[in-house]
C-alpha cells in the first residue's frame, strides 16, 4: 500500500512538473505531499502558478492540495474555473458535488450530479448518490434515483437494501423481493441484506423462509430489538405461543421491551389461558404506549376550562389527570377548585389532605404549603 500510494505521489509530481517546470523544486513537492503538509504544499504552487492560472493541470494540482488541505473555498475556486475549461469533465464534477455536501448546500451537489448525467446518463454512482440526497424513504425522488442505480447495477448491496426497504414501507413487498434477490444470490453472507429480507418475507407470508433468515441472524450474533420482536411476531403467527413469549421475555430482560413486544406478550398468554398474566401484560402495554406527560396535558386543560369558568369540564379534566399521576399538584387545583369556585368545603378538604400527603417538596411550594394547612384549620372547624 505504501509502494502504491508513493507511486501515486510521484506520478502528481510529475504531473506538476509538465505543467510549469523551470522553477518547480520536485523535491520539496514530493516532501510536502509524503508527509501530507497540503496547506504548505498549497501556498508552494500558489507561489508556482499564481491564484489564478488557467492552465488545466496547474488548477487540477491547485484544487487537489486545497481540497487534501481541507481548503474547500479554494478548492471549489480550482474547481470551477476547471469546469469552465472542460464542462464535461466528469472528475471535476464529482469533486464539485463533493465540496457542495461538505459544506451543507445538498441543492448545489444535486445539480453537478445533474450535469453528470447529461454527460453519462448511466452513471451508476450519481444515481446512487442522489438518492441519499433524499432521507426519506418512502420519498418518490428518492425511490426514482433508486431504480435507475438498481436497474444498472442489481448486485450492489446498498442501493438494493435501500430500495427494498423503500418498497417495504410502502407495502410493495414483491417488489422488494424481487430486488433482493439478485443482491442475496451476489452476496450469501451479507447480513444486511438479510436484516431487509426479514420483513419483507413476513409481510408476504413466507413464514419459513423468515424464520431461516432471523436464525441466521441470530447465529451471527444478531439480537436487536428488530430481529427479536421480528421472530417474536413470527412465532405468534405461527402459533407458536410458548416460544413467542421467550422472544418477549428476552426483550423485557435486557430492558428493550416495547409496546409491541408487551402487545404480543398479553395475546399469547391469552391463547394459552393464562389469563392472570395476559391481563399483567395488557396493562403494561396501556402504560408503555401512554405518555408520561398525560397528567400535564389534563392539567393544563383543566386550567383551559377555570379561565373559561367551565368549572366542571374543569373538574373533570384535572381527575382524568390522577389516573396518569398520583402527583400534589393537581390535588392542589382540585382541592381549589372545590373550595374556591365550586363551592364543595367537604370536597376541598378531601383534596387539600391528599396533597398535603402526596410529600409536596417543601422549598418549592412552602407557600401553597401554608396555605393549604391554613384551608385545612378554617373548613376543620
């Protein structure tokens, strides 16, 4: 590798050296490159060719140690005055659509790729990199510039998994099929094409072929949260229940469990009449999909209705809210609303005891705090 890469080194020297010769030092040039002083070894060639010459090989040297330098302004100046010369020089676009992504303007990149397919209209790469222009997947451009790589190039591993996880979203699950399997047949071992090929066999019902693919992922050492909610499912449409639930179990145990895993886990003890731990589970799937911030929405809906002087929506809106959280605080607004709007003392004492219980923090409601022991002593007597 090292034989290669001063190879290289020499050939740019010699390059260089064609293009302005009489007051090149070769050997200077091929010390900056050797130890990779690009910014030096760009000021050295300024100083050569001047900022701005026009000779194509002076600027492919200039934009080259700019951009190796990390000098990408300068180097897009090389660059574009190149193109200037040679319009359709595929290189330089490249490098152009390259800088553009580096410094963020992705429209700009887009349309040097462009202008390498009007130059080659089979260009797999540029299809391939304007795809990952787009992120989303179920983007049509996206899907567009994905097809066109694909059609050129069905063996490649990326653009078929891309593509077919496009199709997968978009439930066009044959198609995904159909793109993998040139890509699978090209590359038995690639595990990420087989992470894709999961889905997609379950969605088309192919319940064994499924099941082979997650035991090879899983024997290669794969237990994502996917793959085992994946075989999960799949044991759960197989009826396989027992086996299903050591799926879920093995999520719950690693603390990766979700609201899918819980779902399923409460279904198959169901179907095995175990109805003790189906009902465990179907609660905790209701608490794992609920917000944490539930109490805070009724809250604040119940303070919407007090300034609407809707007293009981009011009410309402802020027990709704103890089903999420036993917190003082909306015991406080009840207990006032009771109290102070609704006219209920009985109630508000009821409330104002239940806040005073909750262990309100002390330094941050010292006053809510007195006030309301102050409430208890007035409506106790």
């Amino acid at each position: 590798m090292k034989k290669y890469v001063s190879l290289l080194i020499l050939f740019i020297v010699a390059a260089v050296a064609q293009a302005q010769t009489s007051n090149l030092d070769k050997e200077k040039l091929l010390d900056y490159y050797q130890n990779q002083r690009y910014s030096e070894a760009a000021t050295y060639l300024e100083n050569i060719y001047g900022k701005e010459s026009n000779d194509p090989k002076a600027l492919f040297q200039l934009a080259y140690v700019h951009l190796m330098a990390g000098l990408l302004p300068e180097a897009e100046k090389n660059y574009l005055a190149l193109q200037q010369l040679q319009p359709t020089n595929i290189t330089v676009l490249f490098n152009l659509a390259s800088i553009s992504l580096r410094r963020g303007n992705e429209e700009k990149a887009k349309s040097f790729y462009l202008e390498i397919l009007k130059a080659d209209s089979t260009n797999f790469n540029v299809y391939k990199q304007l795809a990952n222009l787009y992120p989303l997947s179920n983007d049509p451009d996206k899907i567009k510039y994905l097809e066109k790589a694909n059609k050129l190039n069905p063996a490649e591993a990326d653009v078929a998994y891309d593509l077919a996880t496009s199709y997968n979203i978009l439930k066009q699950d044959k198609k995904a099929y159909a793109v993998l399997d040139p890509a699978m047949k090209a590359d038995t071992g690639n595990f990420i094409l087989l992470k894709a090929r999961l889905p997609v066999c379950m969605a088309l019902l192919k319940f064994p072929e499924a099941s082979e693919v997650g035991e090879r992922l899983m024997a290669a050492g794969d237990s994502t949260s996917f793959v085992i909610t994946t075989m999960g499912k799949l044991s759960v449409l197989t009826k396989a229940f027992e086996k299903a639930i050591r799926y879920f179990k093995l999520l719950e145990s690693w603390g990766q469990e979700n609201e899918t895993s819980l779902y399923y886990t409460a279904l198959c003890y169901r179907e095995l009449k175990n109805y003790t731990f189906s009902a465990e589970y179907t609660k905790k799937t209701i608490e794992f999909s609920t917000s944490p911030n539930m109490a805070s929405y009724y809250t604040l809906l119940g303070t919407v209705y007090e300034e609407k002087l809707q007293y009981k929506s009011a009410l309402a809106a802020y027990k709704k809210g103890l089903e999420y959280t036993s917190k003082g605080g909306i015991y406080y607004n009840i207990a006032l609303l009771e109290d102070l709007k609704l006219k209920e003392p009985a109630k508000a004492l009821t409330y104002y005891r239940l806040y005073l219980k909750s262990k309100p923090d002390e330094g941050k409601n010292k006053e809510a705090i007195l006030y309301v022991k102050d409430r208890i002593n007035t409506l106790s007597k």
